[in-house]
C-alpha cells in the first residue's frame, strides 16, 4: 500500500464542541459512489457547505484522469466533465479560497507536469499554462489567500529533492523565495497560509529523521525552532494547520509509527499533549484546527487494519471523535475537512467497497449517547508506583480495550474487559515497567480516550 496523504488545510469554521458525548459518523450519499476505483482523493467543502470531492478516476472510461463530484441534492454529480484531464493524474489536490466561493484543482499530469484549474461555474479553465512546471514533481500541495491567489508547493524528484514554492499573478507563476529553497533534501512538504496570508512550508527529510518549519519573511523562507521538532521518517505524512491567532501546528506519524501534533509557542515547538502520542499505528494524517484551538487529526489506523479514525484534544489529552475506525475497512488517502455548522468531514479510498471513493460525517449537533465519557473514567493513584487502577463506568454493554504504552510507542500491556451497566475496575501492575510517563488507551465501539500515567 503506498502511503501517501494530500495536504489538508484548515479552515477558520464555526466549531460545535464535541464535550465529552460520542455522535457517531454517517455515510454521505452512498459508499464507494464513483463507477470504479479512485486514488488520490482530496476533499473541501464550498459554498453552501457542499462537500466537493477530486480523485484519479480508475474506472474503466477514467483511465486514471482526475474528475470532480459534489454532494448536492441528496446525491453525488459531477462538477464538470468525470475525468476531463488530458493524462492520466497523481498527487490531486482540491480547495477553496478562503470564502469558499471558487474551486481551485492541482494535479500532476503523467505527460504535461503540474497543472492548476480554477472551476468558472461551467467549467475548469486553466490557471496559467498547463505543465508550467515540468519533469519529476511530487509532494504537490495547494492554498488559495483571502484575495484568491494560489499557491502551490511541490518536491523537485527530478534534481535537487528539495521543496520549492509558487504563486500565480497576472503574469504567470512566478518562485516564492527560490526554486529548491529547502537547506536539505526532503521526501514530503506540506503547504499553508495564516490569517494574515503568510505561507509557511513543513518539511520531512527521512534520511536524517528531520521534521521541521519554515515561515517566508518577505523575501525568503526561515526556519521556526529549529530543524527538529521531533525525529521522524515517515516521508509522507505532514500536514499544517494555524489557529484562529496564528499559532502554527504541524501533525506528522511518528518514527514509532504514531500520529502525534505539535504547536509552535514561544519560540519553539511543543508536543500538544507532552509524551503522548496517539496511541495507535497510523498513516495518511490530516490536521483541522477549530476556532476555539483544538487539534482535530485524521489518520488511517494501521495498527487495526487501516480504518479511517478522527481524534481530538481536549482538556490536555486525545480523545476519539465518535466510533473509532468508523470506516470499518482499511482507508487510503484519508483526507478531512470542516464545514460553517463545525461537521467534520473525512474522505477515502474504501477498500470495504470496491477501492472507490467514500465520505463520511461526523455532526456536531447529533443526538448522541454518552457511554464512557471522559468523566466517567478514573485512574489512581496518579502518579504510581507499583500500581494503579483504572476505574469508569458504563451506560451500556460493551467490551473495552486497554492499552498501555511506553514513551517508544511500545504497547507493554493490554486487556480486555467485558463491561455490563454500572462500574468496573482493573488493577495493572507497573512493579516490572521503568519510571516515565506512559499512554493509556481505552478503547470501545463508541471512541477512545488517551490518559496519561507516570510511573515512579
């Protein structure tokens, strides 16, 4: 399986808060809606709240061209002609402008190199000359500004490695800083503008397991906190995002195979829950922050066979954004987006259903229940030494699993518990684990929550 992801830029949404209650997803129209297979698939939501979804088109007349779709009406239609690009298509990406009033498509064409549409209302009309750049490209990603200008950013694969950015005017696409800026060769860059329309690139060089952020000045790119944020080398997932007052975060699957977020403040970057990653193995990781400045990450979870799942944090921990996994089959290319009422929207390539496309929504205002909240659950004592319990208590039959894992990303013990209504305890022994802080999963149909524990 290629793990690749698509860029995913935040939108400043209205963001319903999730509180402590579990709504669970819904399919939007249908599963697997296109007439074959897709790859590449890339999300955003337009005016009105329709949800908009690009793909390479691998249907039997899709020849691996890129199509359109909107969700309108109660069904899946296609914005445009299906599968309108000259060759077949790699590293889609689809967006808006800030108002959400106009479409905006990159892709890299097998044969032209990249190309950049712009939907018109009756069609897609290119945004400077198709191919502008040419030979081997990967990594594309795309952000429109407030005032409707592209930008796009890619990885030159064909010399140097290194990421360069670009930016459409009247006169054609002209370089942000230099072609091939980055001080190192890389394997991902991901693209973002803040609220005042600055662009910022993350990089990924897996070779020395660097992950870090450059931020243009006005003249050229400097790099924020340094060239380590944190090690990685997982090339391919990188995703950026900024809060409503700048803050930039980054989401990346850790060295150890974890999601995890950082936030940049005070001069240097911050894990956004200190030594607690997302406790599971992931890929393709998407980021969305709120308004209110929660992290809200999108990953496929590989380590329980790849189904798409959504957290979010709150009150200094992960918690799972309705039922996890929610796919149910292993999800590619997962890729996340927000509309105006704080519904989540997450897209794949659904094994479960052909390898064709699938939406899926989580709604804010979705009569829920509240099995398992995170006030229900209790672990003492805090720090431990020795032992500790874990004591929540559940509304409804369910099994929960437990999980516990070191500061690697080692699961080191896990249980699971037949729950009946009422309160249960388990008792974990930490007599053979060395002193460190470690990461609690408790996993049931419903979500998951992440807790910290210290060992003394």
């Amino acid at each position: 399986m290629k793990k690749r992801i698509l860029p995913i830029i935040a939108f400043c949404s209205i963001f319903c808060g999730f509180s402590n209650l579990y709504a669970q997803w819904s399919v939007v129209g249908s599963a697997s809606f296109s007439p074959g297979p897709v790859r590449w698939t890339s999300l955003a939501i337009g005016a009105s709240d329709i949800p908009y979804l690009a793909f390479m088109d691998n249907s039997t007349n899709g020849n691996g061209r890129v199509t359109v779709m909107k969700y309108e009406n109660n069904t899946w239609q296609n914005v445009g002609a299906p599968h309108f690009s000259t060759n077949a298509v790699g590293y889609v990406v689809l967006t808006t402008d800030k108002n959400r009033d106009t479409l905006y498509l990159a892709y890299i064409d097998a044969v032209i190199g990249v190309v950049v549409n712009k939907w018109n209302g009756s069609s897609w009309v290119n945004v400077g000359t198709p191919g502008f750049i040419h030979g081997q490209q990967d990594a594309l990603g795309m952000v429109v500004s407030s005032t409707g200008v592209p930008f796009i950013t890619y990885r030159d694969a064909n010399q140097t490695n290194k990421a360069s950015v670009m930016q459409y005017a009247d006169t054609g696409w002209t370089y942000v800083d230099t072609a091939n800026f980055s001080p190192f060769a890389i394997d991902y860059v991901a693209l973002g503008l803040d609220n005042n329309g600055v662009p910022y690139v993350g990089e990924i060089n897996s070779n020395q397991a660097l992950i870090f952020v450059e931020k243009f000045n006005g003249s050229h790119f400097d790099t924020l906190g340094g060239y380590r944020i944190t090690q990685s080398n997982r090339g391919a997932n990188l995703s950026l995002a900024f809060d409503s007052i700048n803050t930039p975060y980054i989401a990346n699957i850790q060295s150890a195979l974890y999601p995890d977020a950082w936030k940049y403040l005070d001069g240097q970057w911050n894990e956004v829950v200190p030594g607690g990653a997302i406790n599971t193995f992931g890929a393709f990781v998407g980021l969305l922050i709120s308004p209110q400045g929660a992290p809200i990450v999108a990953y496929s979870d590989t380590y329980n066979g790849g189904p798409a799942s959504v957290s979010y944090f709150k009150n200094g921990q992960w918690y799972g954004l309705g039922n996890s996994d929610f796919s149910g089959g292993e999800a590619d290319f997962v890729t996340m987006s927000m509309n105006s009422h704080g519904d989540v929207y997450v897209a794949y390539e659904d094994y479960a259903s052909g390898y064709g496309p699938t939406v899926m929504k989580y709604s804010a205002t979705t009569s829920v229940n509240s099995i398992n909240s995170p006030s229900d659950i209790k672990i003492y004592p805090n720090p431990c030494n020795g032992r500790f319990e874990i004591v929540f208590t559940a509304t409804d039959n369910d099994n929960a699993q437990l999980t516990l894992v070191n500061s690697l990303g080692q699961i080191i013990w896990q249980k699971v518990v037949e729950q009946s209504n009422g309160k249960f305890t388990v008792q974990v022994n930490t007599a053979q684990y060395a002193p460190g802080i470690y990461t609690l999963r408790i996993k049931t149909k419903e979500g998951f929550q992440n807790q910290l524990v210290e060992i003394m």
